[in-house]
C-alpha cells in the first residue's frame, strides 16, 4: 500500500467518525418518563480537541440556545491531515414537549476533500410530515415515531441519562441524510476523567451495535449539567479518534 493511499484511508475513517460523533425515543416504564420530565437542558458553548494516539487532528464546537421555549443547537467539526479537509456541521431547532425531543428544522452540510454533501428538513407536525427543504417534497418516514434528528438526539440522551435508574435507551431518529435510524445505548457507569478541560467524573454510555467493528462512546458530566465531555471512537479494537473537552461557557 502506497503512503498516499495509506493516509487516505486514514483519513477516510476519521470522516466517518465525525459525521455521527456530535450527532435516539422509547421507554421502558412511566416512572422513568416522568423522571426525565423532571430533568433539564442547560444550555452550552463547548469546544473538543480532535485526537487520535495523542495527535491533534482539529477541533469540534457545540452549542445549545433557549428562546422562547425553542432550542438551538449547532455542532461543527473540523480535521485536516496534510492536504486533506473535512468540516461538517448540524443546525437543529427543537422543543421538549413532556421531556422529549421534537425537532422542528435541522440541516446538514460536509465539505473539504471530495464532494459535498447536505441535507435540511422541516418537520411539519400539522400535516404530520418530514419535508426537504431543498425539493419541497415530504419525506417518506413517520415522524410521530420518528420524531427527532440525530445531532438533537445526543441532547435527548443528556436528558435521559440523568435519570439514574435508566440503563439502556433505544431512540428512533432521521439521519443526517433524512432516512429513519434507530439508536441504542447503555449506561456503563461513572469514571474520572483528566481532559484538556481539567479532571472530570463522568457518566460512561456506550453505543449498542449489532454485528459491527465499531464501538462508540460518549461520557457526561453531571457538574456540567451533563454536558457531552467526551466522545471515543475505535474500530476492532483500535482508536480511531477522541474528542475531548477544551472549553465551555455556560
């Protein structure tokens, strides 16, 4: 395999990482719904550190608003590795009705090395459909069962892990590419972390996949009003790529 080749490869992993890294809902009693009501979304402004074995790839920001009763989020994550680039970014307005997620509008846009790529959407809860901004046109998926994008969905899973007593969350959501996905997660338990930010104690989460090399992470801290801290990615084994936490504003 040729040098080039190799860091394109390498590349390529980080890229797919990203895309799903600051990116869902039922469940299992209605204690635990009630609970969840009770919990909060404070809002943010953070900044990670992109990291693989110890390197700086680039960085990534998320942030969360409240207006009016309306949230806005807005992630974005950037690499670089010699000549190549890759920078994403999500918009994602919602509202919490009964501690869940409803999103309202969300889009998507990567570009860099290679071909662009996008998607907005307006979740039109009157008529019941997801609609694409760019032609239009509904959606074929059911947004009653579908009822939130996926950068939202890592807010409804702050929500939900406050819950103590819940262990395991199944979400659905619509992708970055405006098709219906269902997510699974399960809480592993509390670890300190030392990050660019400073010691840490956060709530593990681990990503359930079926039949698949990769494993995902992602850790809360409840200090922060559990703020995303942390996100690690590995595929058979090995790190593909960290974001850990360099700054918030809260």
């Amino acid at each position: 395999m040729t040098f080039w080749r190799t860091i394109k490869m390498h590349f390529a992993t980080l890229q797919v990482m990203l895309t799903g890294a600051l990116l869902t809902a039922s469940f299992t009693s209605s204690a635990m719904v009630s609970e969840s009501n009770s919990a909060t979304l404070i809002p943010y402004e953070t900044r990670y550190e992109v990291l693989r074995g110890g390197s700086n790839y680039g960085e990534a920001v998320r942030s969360l608003s409240l207006t009016d009763g309306v949230y806005k989020l807005y992630t974005e994550t950037e690499i670089s590795l010699l000549f190549l680039s890759d920078r994403r970014r999500f918009w994602s307005e919602f509202v919490l009705e009964e501690g869940r997620i409803q999103t309202q509008t969300f889009a998507y846009k990567r570009s860099g090395t290679g071909r662009d790529k996008g998607f907005s959407g307006i979740f039109d809860w009157q008529q019941k459909q997801l609609i694409n901004r760019n032609t239009t046109q509904p959606v074929a998926v059911n947004i009653v069962q579908y009822s939130m994008d996926e950068a939202a969905n890592v807010e409804q899973l702050r929500l939900d892990v406050q819950n103590q007593a819940q262990t395991d969350f199944v979400y659905n959501v619509i992708d970055e590419k405006g098709q219906a996905d269902e997510l699974r997660f399960q809480r592993v338990g509390e670890e300190v972390l030392t990050l660019p930010y400073g010691e840490i104690t956060a709530v593990k989460v681990e990503r359930v996949r079926e039949n698949s090399r990769r494993e995902t992470d992602y850790w809360f801290a409840p200090e922060l009003g559990y703020v995303l801290v942390k996100m690690a990615q590995r595929e058979d084994g090995d790190e593909v790529a960290t974001l850990q936490l360099s700054h918030i504003q809260q």
